[in-house]
C-alpha cells in the first residue's frame, strides 16, 4: 500500500467518524426539551415540555431545584391512567393532571423520598394525557375543572 492511498484511508475514516458524531449531536439536539407556558387559574408556569419515554422517565429527577414559576409538562400520545413516582427527586412537588386542556386531579406537597426511602407513587384520578410537576405549595388555587393553556 503507498503512502498516497494510507492518507487517503485515514482522511476517509476521519471523515466518517465525523459524520457519525455530528449525528449524535443531531440526535441529542432532536431529544432537547421544548420550553413552552402554560396559563391555569391565573397562575402562568415557564414550562419544559417532555414528549418522549426518555425525557418521561427523566423528568425532574435529581435536579436540585426548580425556579419559582417553573415547572414540568408531560405530554402523552394517549389517555390513559398514569403512575408518576418521586425516584430521584430531591424536593416535593404538587402534580396537576390534565385530560386535554383542562384539570382532572390536583395531587399536592408530594415528599421527595428521604435515603433509602422508597418513593412516592401517585395514580392519575382518571384517565390523562397530560401533567404538569410543579414545586410544592404552586397548586394551592388550581381547582378540578379549570383550563390550561399552553403557549409554544
């Protein structure tokens, strides 16, 4: 093999594993939460929305806060009944579930599981394809019934 086709092996091999990573940056890029708002009773939330079993699973899980008019939409392709539990959470939450636009159940100051605590388990009150994780104490004035809207 000359030393004119080795460079031109190396420069193609660099080539494609330069595609191949710059397709996973694509990929990742693809998977970023969306932010959005979202308007219940008054109150206006800044919103990431997870739209993905990856980004379901994740949630809120192991961050260390949430700013104060912040929060977590979740949006499933279905309705059904949901389980939402608090693995790896370090602060409480309040859950708002959400059939469409508007408000089924209000689950409030669920706990962050202490160590070697199991976490909290919480079941939608009826069949949802969406839900919002807000900090704890947000949810005080957001009443079955009420309408959502959300803003992209």
């Amino acid at each position: 093999m000359t030393k004119l086709n080795k460079i031109i092996i190396a420069v193609f091999l660099f080539c494609a594993i330069l595609i191949i990573f710059s397709g996973l940056n694509l990929f990742k890029y693809k998977t970023k939460r969306q932010e959005a708002k979202i308007a219940i009773a008054a109150k206006q939330f800044k919103i990431e929305v997870a739209t993905n079993p990856e980004q379901w699973q994740r949630g809120l899980s192991e961050r260390e806060n949430l700013c104060a008019n912040c929060g977590m939409l979740f949006v499933f392709p279905d309705k059904k009944s949901k389980e939402f539990w608090m693995k790896d959470m370090l602060f409480p939450l309040d859950i708002i579930w959400l059939n469409d636009q508007t408000v089924v159940g209000v689950s409030q100051n669920l706990p962050a599981p202490q160590k070697n605590e199991l976490p909290v388990i919480v079941q939608s009150p009826e069949d949802v394809n969406m839900v919002l994780e807000i900090n704890s104490g947000q949810a005080q004035a957001i009443k079955i019934g009420d309408q959502a809207k959300v803003s992209y």
